[in-house]
C-alpha cells in the first residue's frame, strides 16, 4: 500500500467514512487521489469502469437491467497536497428496475489551491433508482474551489436522491448546479446541508423539471454562515404535468457580518399540478437559543446546537 | 443580598412593561421550597410575561422591583445562569428543533444523563420511550407530543424550581391525568413547581395559589380557596365583560 493511499484511508476516517469497506468484497468501491486510481473493485450487476486522464479520472458507472445493488457503493476522491487540480466526470446509468446507492467522500484536507471538479451525467431508467450521498472533508484554510455539476434523466416510476453535505473544515469556494428532468410517478429530492466561515462562498442552483404525470420532487437547503462567509441559493421547481407536485424549503442561518441570499424559483405549467416554497433567512431562532439556555447551555453552545441539528 | 429563609422563590415589587404598556405591576410573590405553587388568571392577566420575567427571557426585564432564587439576587442573571443555579421552564408553546432527537433533546438539561431517567419521563406522559427517542423534535410531531416532550425535559433535569407555563393546554383529556402524576411526582422528587394556568380545576393540584388580575396579584392563599374566588370573580372576566366592573376584583390588591 503507498504512503498517499495510506492517508487516503486515513483522511477517509477522519471524514467519518469507514476504510475497512474497502477490504469487503460485497462492497464496490473507487478511490481516487488527484488523477491516480488507488483501488476498486466492483459486484454483481455493477459495471465500474474508471479511466485516468491528465487532470481527474472519468467513471463510467452502469447497473445492469433490474440489478439492485445491496450495499452501497463507497467512493473516495481527494486530493492530499495543499495544491492540485481533480476532474471527475461520470456517466452512470441506471437501467430499468435496476438500483444503486453511491456514498462519496471526498476529502481536501490540507488544500491551499485546490480545484475539485464533477461533472455528472446520469440517466436512471424505469422502475429504477439512484442516490447519491456526498460528504465532503476540507482543511481549515479554505483553499478549496469545489464545482460540481449534475445532469439527470429520470425515468417513470423511478427515484433520485442525493444528500451534500460540507460541514466539516472550510468551504472555501463552492458552486454546485444539479438539473434533474423527473418522469412520470417518479421522485426528485435533492438536499444540501452546509457550513461556511471565514470568507467562503457559497452558490447553489438546483433545478427540477416535474415533466412526467404525477411526479413530485423536494429541493431542500440548509446553509449557516458566519463570519464573512456568503451564500447564494437559487432552487427552481418547475412543474409542467398533471398531478405534479413539488416543495422547495430553504433555511439559511446568519451569523456575524455573513450574508445569504435564498431565491426560490416555482413555476407551475398545467393546472392540475401544485408546487409551494419556503424560504428563511436570519439569526438562529431566538426561541430556539433560549429554549437551550433554560435548560443550562450557554447561549454559544445553544447556537451551535440549534446550527449543528439543522445541517445533521 | 439574601432572601428570607423559607423561600425558593421570592418577588418584590415587581413592575414590567411591554411595548408600552404595563403588564406587571408592583407584584411581589413568595413561592416556599417543595411547594406547588398556582398562578391562575385569565387571558392576558399577565401570567407567561411573569413566567418569562422570572425565566430571564429577552425583552422581559423588568423595569423595577427584584428577583429572588434560593437566596440569591437574578434579576439581571441570563437564562443559562438562572437555569444553571437549578430553575428551568416548560413553555406553553415549545419551540421545535430540526435535527434534534427527543433523546438528545431531554439530555441537554440533565447533569447525569442517565438513559433510565430519560424512559421514566417519557413514560410519565404517556410516550413509549421505543417509538420516541429517536425521533426528531421537529414539525413530525404534533403538538400535543411536542408539549408532553417539553415536560418530560423538564421532568429528567430536575430542578430546584419548574415554570410550567400552561401544561395541560393541548393536551387530550387521557393524557392530562398523567401530566398532572408527573407534576405531583416532581414535588414528591423535591421540585418546586410554579404553575401557570387559566384552569381552576388545574390549579386545584397546587398546595398555594395566587391570582393574576392586570399585572396585579389580586388574592393569595390556599389553591382550592383561590380557586373558588377565581370561578366566582373572573369567569366571565369582567375585564372583556364591560357590565361588570374591574374594579371589584382588583380593589383587593
């Protein structure tokens, strides 16, 4: 094993993931440093095919017609020096009534320069699911630019979920932008939990188009920021089919001299389709905080209660 | 500067305004260790501002008079301070916390964390500790669940002194038998209890009662005597009944 997968593994844990999945051979799994594949391995029913380039790897990720994968994939991207470029770009489909769960950390810990890009496309059949839950594991200068961008298809009666979650170090520069089409019966919900400090930014767009009748979808954000951080979030529902219904709930906490901006986009294209929004903005919940302190905690640590349940 | 011996609780010529108007007005209140104590009044008589006031709640700080626990001068304390020394609060409208589960939720106030502590509360209001504790104290739970979680907290930090700021409003009538075991159980575990509530029946569980008229105490004494007065001078509450007077009622203070 080299000393950079050593501290992969090590990163790894302290990002909260568990290394030894990557001993279970009923668990597919990737780890990627920089450009470099350190391991992988696939089951039955998955094709895992990753391919080196100069600045990333692209992952070629299929699950055959009505495979459900039972554990979930483990994905590990990082990138250890405190400089470096990583490009992934992945193309996952999701044949009919086949299913995955994906479970991605990806870990910057000693960043000072760091760029990380993901690049996804991703087409989930009939009948067939994908969830993506992404944690992120950054140092404490904020050194990161973090760009990941999502294009899905999904198809009828069919899910797509995807957790994001970067609560742990600096942010450092983050733009997400998810789009995802969403078929008949079928199910959208796309959460992002983050905290930010000191002078990052944040910027997430997500967009869902409820095209397919009965479809429903969820956009749901949770972001606290302090100090100088900033945030910026654009959630847009749009729901064009009969018995399309859709949700977008948004909460962003602020602390200090930090700034957030929440626009909620819902727009809804047939009559018999519903889509609501909610969107609030400001100091930790007063009642809240004092909730806490009647029971004791200072009100620091009842701010940091409140804020740490919301982004869990 | 130290209370009189004999007294958990101890007010003097309290006085807070709100936006202008006066909402407590020259009230003075002893509240002895190991009692329940009731403060019945109607709708806006002044109850869960006194609450808050006592509590140290922001925007409740009282323009003039003093505040008194177990012989120590809080009126300027913070909430946590006040909490810390052994008062805490049951709100009437609990506040919801996403994230939160109930277990962690009581834990916060609990000096042992002590798991069997945590179930025995849940059980005393009608909770099973199996469905509860992982579950979150957010929008999922109803009202009524959410309020019986609140006194449950309550319940596991024990403290010296319990605000419980109307703990039967939202509660179903089965439940209500049991919340009102928990109160007496916290006073059998040496807890004071201040009992806020609009409810005479309620307040017939206190060992003293004292009746909130205007920001004024109006009458002071046994519960059922208090009670009894309440029923007669209040219901209606002359103060929404223009035919009758206030003044009959508040002459007494």
């Amino acid at each position: 094993m080299s000393k950079d997968y050593e501290y992969m593994l090590k990163a790894y844990a302290e990002s909260g993931g568990a290394p030894e999945v990557f001993k279970d051979s009923r668990v597919a799994h990737l780890v990627v440093h920089k450009n470099k594949v350190y391991g992988s391995h696939t089951v039955k029913g998955l094709v895992l095919e990753p391919r080196e380039t100069e600045t990333g790897v692209d992952i070629s990720l299929l699950v055959e017609k009505g495979q459900k994968i039972e554990y979930p994939v483990h994905l590990c991207f990082g990138v250890l020096p405190d400089q470096g470029v990583q490009e992934i770009r992945i193309r996952a489909k999701i044949e009919d009534g086949a299913g995955v769960s994906l479970l991605a950390h990806c870990i910057f810990p000693n960043a000072v320069n760091v760029v990380h890009r993901m690049e996804a496309e991703i087409e989930i059949g009939n009948n067939a699911f994908y969830e993506y839950n992404e944690v992120h594991y950054h140092g404490t200068t904020g050194g990161v630019e973090v760009v990941p961008k999502a294009k899905v298809k999904v198809g009828d009666k069919s899910y797509f979920r995807t957790n994001f979650s970067l609560i742990k170090g600096r942010v450092g520069v983050f733009d997400l932008d998810y789009e995802a089409d969403v078929g008949e019966s079928s199910v959208l919900e796309m959460t992002a939990r983050i905290f930010g400090y000191g002078d990052d930014r944040i910027k997430i767009r997500e967009v869902g188009r409820l095209s397919g009748k009965g479809s429903r979808g969820l956009l749901k954000s949770r972001v606290a920021v302090k100090d100088n951080a900033q945030s910026e979030i654009f959630n847009e529902l749009v729901a064009s089919a009969p018995e399309a219904r859709g949700h977008v709930d948004c909460v962003e906490i602020v602390q200090g001299n930090a700034r957030a901006k929440a626009t909620p986009i819902v727009s809804v294209l047939n009559e018999f389709a519903r889509v609501t929004h909610e969107a609030a903005i400001g100091r930790v919940d007063k009642k809240q905080v004092e909730t806490l302190m009647a029971r004791g905690l200072e009100e620091e640590k009842a701010i940091d209660l409140v804020i740490s349940g919301m982004l869990k | 500067m130290k209370a009189m011996e004999g007294e958990l609780l101890k007010i003097e010529n309290l006085s807070l305004s709100l936006g202008g108007r006066q909402v407590l007005r020259e009230l003075n209140l002893k509240v002895e260790p190991g009692a329940i104590h009731a403060i019945l009044g109607t709708n806006a008589a002044g109850k869960t501002s006194l609450a808050y006031t006592i509590m140290g709640i922001s925007g409740y700080t009282p323009k003039e008079g003093r505040i008194f626990f177990n012989g120590e001068e809080i009126t300027h304390y913070p909430i946590f301070k006040r909490a810390q020394l052994g008062m805490t609060m049951a709100w009437q409208e609990p506040a919801r916390f996403e994230g939160l589960t109930v277990e962690d939720y009581i834990k916060v106030g609990m000096k042992e964390k002590d798991p069997g502590l945590i179930k025995e509360a849940l059980n005393f209001v009608l909770l099973e500790p199996r469905e509860y504790l992982k579950r979150v104290v957010d929008k999922t739970l109803s009202g009524g669940e959410r309020k019986r979680i609140e006194l449950a907290s309550v319940f596991a930090m024990k403290p010296l002194l319990a605000i419980l700021d109307e703990p039967d409003s939202g509660i179903d009538v089965l439940a209500l038998d049991h919340v009102v075991n928990l109160i007496k159980e916290m006073k059998r575990r040496g807890t004071t209890i201040l009992l806020i509530t609009h409810r005479e029946e309620v307040a017939e569980i206190a060992d003293k009662a004292s009746l909130l008229c205007q920001g004024f105490i109006v009458k002071e004494g046994e519960a059922k005597e208090v009670g009894e007065y309440f029923k007669k001078k209040c219901l209606p509450c002359p103060v929404y009944n223009p035919e009758e007077k206030i003044e009959e009622v508040v002459e007494e203070k």
